[in-house]
C-alpha cells in the first residue's frame, strides 16, 4: 500500500509539473501574440497624435494671422515676435503698441501657468486625458474670443477693452496649449514656433551629410503653419470672429482624435 502510495504522489508530483509547464508556455504564448498587437497600437496612437499637433499648427497660423493684421502688430501665439514688438514700442517705433504686446506676453503666461499646473495634477492618468482637458480650455477660450469680436472693426481697435479682452483670450488659450505641448515633448512639432523645425530640415539634410529625418513631418508643420496663416488673412477680411470661429471648431475637432488615441 504505501508503495501504491508514492508511485500515486510521485505521478500526482508529475501531473503538476506538466501543467504548471504547460501554462507557463501558454502564458508566454500569449504574450508573444500580444506584443505585435500593443506595438500596432502605441504606433497607431502616436500617428494620432501627430495628426493633432499638425492642427494645432494650422490654428496657430490663423491666430496670429488675426492679431497681428487684426489687433495692431502683437502676436498672441509666437511670443518670440511678440517680445521683439514690445521692443519696438519701448524704442518708439510707431505701429506698435506696449500696451497691446504687454498685454498677450501676460495673458500667454497666465495661460502657460494653468497648462503647467494641469500636467502636473493630471499627468499620472494618461497623456491623453490630460492634453484632451488642456484642448478643451483651448477650444473654449478661443470660441469665447470669436464671441467677444462679433462686430469688432478690423484695426479700429475700438472699442480698446473689447480689443484687450479679445487678445487677453487669444493669449491664454496658446500659453495653456504651449505648456502642454512642451509637457508632451515631440520633436518638431512645438506647434507654435518654426525656427528649430527650419534648422532641422537644413541642418539634417543630405546637403550637410545627414539622412532626412523626420522631414515629411518637418514639411508638413512649416507647410501647415503657412497655409493657417494665409488662410487667417483671407477670412479676417470678414472681420475676425470667422476665423476665430474656425480654429476653434478646429481645436474641438481635435478632442474626437484625443479620445481615438487614449481608446488605442
């Protein structure tokens, strides 16, 4: 009996081990068949995500597009041009205004502070949860500008506190966008500056022995970037609230692609 015994333990001990063994190599299995599938997603998402950063692009040339020809020479997106107009208004230069450049460097930092401050309480549930919530603001503040300027006369600049809260608006939107967007750090697509993306496609080209990287999507932001601008001038010939209108709708588009990216 107790011989019975051991050989029924040591074929028990065995029937273990082969289905221990056999779901280790099912479970490996399944996790070889599923690294292609995660790998076409992460690689499906990131396509979505650049797809929206090349709309916040076109948006941003229409914006500026609106304060610069709209609003009196400031820039409400690039503030790299709007600092160099503020200098020019401290030099006494005529056409351009400190109070007006002052008033989008302000704005843009406030904006930039909320946009900072929403990646850092909501960055631990997923980029895109967080980025749809900083579109969303975006979105809002820049249909709330197209509002504001229904009836505002195109370099009248009257009245001023309708032109100062319309620039104001402008400003916070793209400071709250360009904090996010710094927070997502995909190179070449800031959205709202071209001067690296330019050196990159100069400086990486086959011209200086480089091999091209990236320079389908480099093209695209700086070709993007100019057809929003272009577009922006034409329609501010309507007064500015369509094209306002326009990049908001624009950005809320985006919130669609958002919720694709964090489903994949």
């Amino acid at each position: 009996m107790s011989a019975q015994a051991d050989t029924l333990d040591h074929c028990e001990t065995i029937s273990d081990r082969n289905i221990d063994r056999v779901k280790g190599i099912l479970a490996a299995s399944m996790e070889s068949n599923s690294q292609p599938t995660r790998a076409r997603q992460s690689a499906a998402g990131e396509k979505s995500l650049m797809r929206i950063l090349l709309t916040l692009t076109f948006v941003t040339g229409i914006v500026d597009a609106v304060s610069v020809l709209g609003f009196g020479r400031v820039f409400t997106a690039n503030m790299t041009g709007n600092v160099v107009f503020l200098a020019f208004a401290v030099a006494g230069e005529a056409g351009f205004s400190m109070r007006r450049s002052l008033t989008a460097l302000v704005a843009f930092l406030a904006g930039a502070v909320v946009g900072g401050r929403i990646g850092t309480h909501l960055g631990g549930t997923g980029r895109y949860f967080w980025l749809r919530t900083a579109v969303t603001g975006e979105a809002v503040l820049l249909i709330a500008a197209a509002l504001t300027s229904f009836g505002f006369e195109v370099g009248s600049g009257i009245p001023a506190s309708r032109l100062y809260l319309i620039i104001a608006l402008t400003a916070v939107a793209m400071g709250l966008r360009n904090a996010v967007v710094r927070r997502l750090a995909v190179p070449d697509l800031t959205t709202t500056v071209l001067t690296l993306t330019l050196t990159g496609i100069a400086a990486d080209s086959t011209l200086a022995g480089g091999s091209n990287p990236r320079f389908g999507l480099r093209v695209a932001s700086v070709g993007l970037m100019f057809a929003g601008a272009a577009i922006g001038a034409l329609s501010l010939r309507l007064g500015p609230a369509p094209p306002l209108l326009l990049s908001g709708a624009l950005v809320l588009a985006t919130i669609v692609g958002l919720s694709k990216g964090e489903q994949k």
